[in-house]
C-alpha cells in the first residue's frame, strides 16, 4: 500500500512539473490557431482614423497582436521592443523587414490593404506565435497564406568523363 502511495506522488509531482515547465515556456497571453499559423493573442485595437501607434513587441509576442483599420490608411507604428530578445518586423508584400534589437525601438510605416487582411511576424519567433494582422474594415481574424519562396531555376550541365 505504502509503494502505490509512493508511485502516485511521484507521479503527480512529475505531472505538476511537466506542466510548469511547458506553462513557463509558453508565450503570455491566449494562444489561437488560424490555419497553420498560431497567434499569441493580445488583443485588438482600432485603430481607425489614428496616425501613429505604439505597437509592443516583447517574449513571443505583439502588443496588441490585431489592428483595426480602414482600407488604404496609413498607420506609423513605434515598435518597441521590451524584451532581451532581438525581435523583428516583416510584411513581405510591403517590402518591410526590420530587426528590432533588445530593448530597442523601430519606427516603420504600414499601409493597411484595400479589403481583407495582411499579415505581419517576427521571422525569428513565428513559429512561436509572434504573428499578428492588420484588418480592413470589418474583416476577421483569419488565415493567410505564408508568401511563396521564391525559386531560382538553375541549368546543371552534366559532366562525364573521357574515355582514353
């Protein structure tokens, strides 16, 4: 009786510490899925009619995560990044790539799209749920296709050997 005793402590114990090491490793904040991408959600904010924005960038994460506005507005957003961590900001179709160093700020301009959604991440943490969106309109939270890499075709001329 004394070693089932045993056997369940050890094995809670081993429960609560998987779970707070996974909880510790986690980005803040509610994570959602939309298609294959997760976002570590922090929110909303319209930003409608606004010129400039302080966008949060910090573990794993944007702050807020979602922007409303109005098709073809312009936003400035102060990026700043709270975290030890170098972060960035991408969108591709905007030609905009910029490294955010720890502790840093950027300062960059968007362009929200005529209808729909654009998306925008960290290249270095996406996988770890830094995405976000800019939402025209009334448009929803909502998967977007990751832009295609672009391929190089490249002709191999094969070589053989002479014989002698």
């Amino acid at each position: 009786m004394k070693i089932s005793r045993i056997l369940l402590l050890v094995a809670l114990l081993s429960l609560v510490h998987s779970f707070i090491a996974t909880a510790a490793e986690q980005p803040s904040g509610r994570s959602i899925k939309l298609g294959d991408l997760t976002f570590s959600n922090h929110g909303t904010k319209d930003v409608k009619g606004q010129s400039e924005l302080d966008l949060e960038a910090d573990n794993y994460y944007f702050g807020p995560t979602f922007l409303r506005g109005t098709p073809g507005q312009k936003l400035k957003l102060e990026i700043e990044n709270e975290s030890g961590t170098r972060h960035n900001f991408s969108i591709p179709d905007q030609h905009l790539d910029v490294n955010i160093p720890p502790k840093g700020k950027v300062v960059v301009e968007i362009a929200f799209p005529s209808s729909g959604v654009v998306r925008f991440f960290c290249k270095f943490h996406s996988a770890r749920g830094m995405n976000g969106e800019l939402l025209s309109g009334d448009a929803k939270p909502q998967a977007v296709s990751p832009p295609e890499p672009q391929i190089v075709r490249v002709g191999i001329q094969a070589l053989g050997r002479r014989k002698t």
